[in-house]
C-alpha cells in the first residue's frame, strides 16, 4: 500500500514537472505595432545576450492590438510594444499589463512627452516625425519641398501627397492630434481638409505612405522619422524634413498581466534599455532616438495634452474618416475648382467673398469646438466598435455628420459653379 501512494506521488510530480516544463517551453510573444521586421532585428541581437530565449513577434495595428488584448483569453501575449499612448492608456485602464517593480527612470527632457501610468509601461526611445518626400517625383513635376501643413495646402501639391488616416494608425492619429492641438479645433480641421483636398489616395496604414513615396507613386507625405531614415539609407532620391511645432513620440514597452514569462519579459525590457540595447536603435532598422539622446527633444517644446487625446481617440477616427477619407473624390473636385478660382487675378470683390464662402464651406466639419471637449459627448463615441454599430444615438449621429459633410461640399461647389459661370 506504502508503495502505491508513493508511486502516485512521484506520479503527480512528474505531471506537475511536465506541466511546468511545457510552461516554458512556450515562446515569449511580442505584441507590436511597429514593424515586424524592426523587431526581429532587436530579438536577434538579444538572443547574443540570452542564447536560451525563444521569441515569437506577432504584429497588430493599433485597433486590432486593443481588440485581442481585451479579450480575456490572451494568456499568449508577454510583451507589448508600440508608440501608441492611447493604446497603453486603455490596457492600463483595464488593468491588463503587468505593474513593473522597481520602475525604470526616464530623462527629465523626455518626461514631459510620456504616458502618467508610471510602473505600467516605460519608454525605451522616441521618434518625431515630418514630411517625407522624393526628390525625383518633386523635380519632374516643378515641386519644392513641402515643410509645413500649410505647404500641403497648395494648389500646386493637388494629388501629389497622400497620408494614412487615425482609424488605421496609431501615429496619424497623433499627427492629427498635434494640428487640432496646436492650431485649435476649427483652425486645425480646416487646415486638415484643405489637405484633403490635395490628397490623391488614401493609405491605408502608415507603411503605405513611406513605400508610396520610396517607389515614386506619389510625391510628399507625413510619416514617422523611422520609416524615412530607412528609406534614405536605400534610396538616395528620399528626404525628409520635420514638422515645426510636431511633438515627440516615445516608443513604449510593457508586460502583459497575463503573462507567463514575466521575468522574462523583465529581461526583454533590460536589455533594451541597457548601453548595449540602447544603441541598437540607431543601429537596426527600428531607427529610434535612445534614452540619451535629447538633440531631437531640443527643437520641439510642444507636448499634448494627452487626457484629449485619449478621450477622443474614436471621435477624431470617425470624424476624419467620415469628412476625408469617405468623400475624398468630392473633395478633390471641390477644393480643385477652388484653386482655379483663387489662380484668377481679376476677381471682383463680390466674387472674392463668394469664394471665401465656398472654402468655408469645404473645410467645416460638423462637431463644434465646445463638443470636441465634452465629456458627455466623447463618451458616446467611447464604446467598443459593436456597441457603437448597435446604439441608435451613435448611428444617427454619424448619419448627420454624414448629410452635414454632404450639403457643405454641395454649397461650395453651388458658389464655385457660379464663379465659373460668371
């Protein structure tokens, strides 16, 4: 009998040892929205550090990361990575990543710019970013080299630039963010759809926008230092410049709360913020600032306020998508005609203020400054995607924003028929 119980005994052990052994056995899994490629640079280098250590990188953009890590079955996941602050903001608020123990310091010029949920993530470089453009494009059109938001306004840029949307990029919608900041609500969407205006396509995420201007298909477009530092270095006809007025973009880490691998995770997070880590950055394709570089951080002293920025994430997506992407065709005709228009130099003063109708009308939206703010407002667009399609309020809401857009367009091009006429 003693026998038995001790076989069953050491039987148990085995399972549990077994159990265990197959625990780590399992890969550590990044979670990125940054590419998989740039990643994988770094998980090379780190397996020179820890030969033992098995890496799996799976690549998500921004929405569809917040979707799989909101489901209660992640346990796959250790490490996320991203420069998205709406996207850290929201896992933290659901307590889904893992508090760090102690936290790491961050240098006091690159603090301003960060996420405040201290312990629950931590940034290992930044980026800024600008307007990418290809030289070759530029010069067989007779084009300069845009430098500012106004400069994309041009009559001269029309269907020569394209950019990615919020709903799609996580760094677009900080691009956004920063104009409707920086200029104000109105002033920033009004410039934000004379852009439209002369956008030829739509990306449909952020890479698009580097390998469109990389492979000559379009001339200019806003992208993420990163993607034009790699391109430069294969093509010399690529430049790039910053944005005046553009803020900083820290490249955060954090461990998910379900993780298996937390230690290991922990390891992760030393090694790139270790000397070593830090200057693989530079080196590997992930072209990111490192911790102790603050030239970049010197020109900039804009920071976001990042409470709006995470209240209103959805609200800017649906907004952008719905009075740009969605009636970009229109838009282009729209602000085409104008620019005809604004070419004439022998405009009465009767005309002049009837074609300032027309460009008001062409860059209005439908939410007021004093909405983009509101609590109440916001948080009917806060949602989850399923909740949103199924509530009667939101769905109306976007259908006036819809029929709004719609009968601005007509207005102005009503005006500019009648300009043309005369």
């Amino acid at each position: 009998m003693g026998n038995k119980k001790g076989f069953i005994t050491l039987l148990i052990f085995l399972l549990a040892s077994v159990k265990c052994l197959a625990i780590e056995r399992k890969p550590i899994v990044i979670l990125t929205t940054l590419s998989e490629h740039a990643i994988s640079q770094l998980v090379d280098k780190y397996h020179e550090f820890s030969p033992n250590a098995d890496v799996r990188i799976i690549f998500r953009r921004t929405h569809s990361m917040l979707r799989l890590l909101e489901k209660n079955n992640y346990q796959n996941i250790d490490i996320v990575i991203s420069s998205s602050p709406v996207l850290f903001h929201r896992l933290a608020n659901n307590n889904k990543l893992h508090t760090m123990s102690p936290t790491y310091n961050v240098p006091s010029w690159l603090a301003p710019h960060i996420l405040d949920i201290s312990g629950k993530v931590t940034p290992f470089g930044y980026s800024g970013f600008g307007l990418m453009y290809n030289k070759q494009y530029l010069t067989s059109h007779g084009l300069q080299a845009p430098k500012t938001w106004e400069a994309l306004t041009n009559a001269q840029y029309f269907q020569h630039i394209t950019m990615s949307t919020p709903s799609r990029s996580g760094t677009t919608n900080l691009m956004v963010e920063n104009i409707l900041q920086y200029y104000g609500w109105e002033e920033g969407w009004q410039l934000l759809m004379k852009i439209g205006g002369n956008i030829a396509f739509i990306s449909s995420r952020s890479f698009g926008v580097n390998e469109a201007v990389s492979r000559g298909l379009i001339g200019a477009g806003p992208v993420i230092d990163s993607y034009a530092i790699n391109s430069m270095k294969v093509f010399d006809y690529v430049d790039f410049n910053y944005l005046p007025n553009s803020i900083l973009m820290p490249t955060y880490i954090g461990i998910a709360k379900n993780s298996l691998h937390i230690n290991d995770a922990i390891k992760f997070i030393d090694f790139l913020r270790s000397k070593s880590g830090q200057q693989l950055l530079k080196k590997t394709s992930i072209a990111k600032f490192s911790l102790s570089q603050p030239k970049l951080a010197e020109t900039t002293s804009f920071i976001l306020n990042k409470q709006l920025v995470h209240s209103r994430d959805t609200l800017i997506s649906l907004l952008f998508d719905q009075a740009i992407t969605e009636q970009l065709h229109q838009l282009n005709i729209t602000w085409q005609s104008i620019h005809q228009l604004e070419s004439l130099v022998n405009l009465s003063p009767d005309a002049l203020k009837k074609l300032a109708r027309a460009k008001q009308y062409a860059s209005q939206v439908p939410i007021t400054s004093e909405q983009s703010i509101s609590a109440e407002y916001l948080t009917l667009f806060n949602n989850c995607n399923a909740k949103r399609e199924r509530d009667p309020f939101v769905v109306k809401e976007l259908q006036k924003w819809k029929e709004t857009l719609r009968q601005n367009l007509q207005q102005a091009n009503l005006l500019t028929n009648q300009l043309h006429q005369e």
